[in-house]
C-alpha cells in the first residue's frame, strides 16, 4: 500500500489547561488523540494498516 504524506489532519487540542494533540484520518475520519507526538506517529502508523478505506491506487503513465 501505497500512502500520501499527508493522509492524517493534525491540530493541537487544549482543554482545561491540558495540552493534547489529535490526529484525523482523511479517508475514514478516524480520530486518534495523545499527550505526545511520539505516540500520535505510533498510533497513525498502526490506524494504517488497519484503515478501512484503501488509499487511491496510483496509475504508472
């Protein structure tokens, strides 16, 4: 599979003074939330090969 760089909408989330980051999958709509970027990657990383929606199949010209 075959995924673009930016398959995931990122935004920091602040809430009651706590500093949370949330990850939105493209394709699904999927949301991951986490504390740190290090486990936003890891959990991105395991939402794709898990994802529902394939990405687009790209065509050699």
């Amino acid at each position: 599979m075959v995924y673009e760089h930016y398959d995931f909408a990122r935004n920091p989330i602040v809430e009651d003074q706590a500093f949370s980051l949330e990850s939105k999958c493209i394709r699904c709509g999927f949301r991951i939330l986490a504390r740190a970027i290090e486990e936003l990657i890891e959990e991105e990383k395991k939402h794709r090969t898990a994802c529902v929606l394939k990405p687009r199949q790209i065509i050699p010209a």
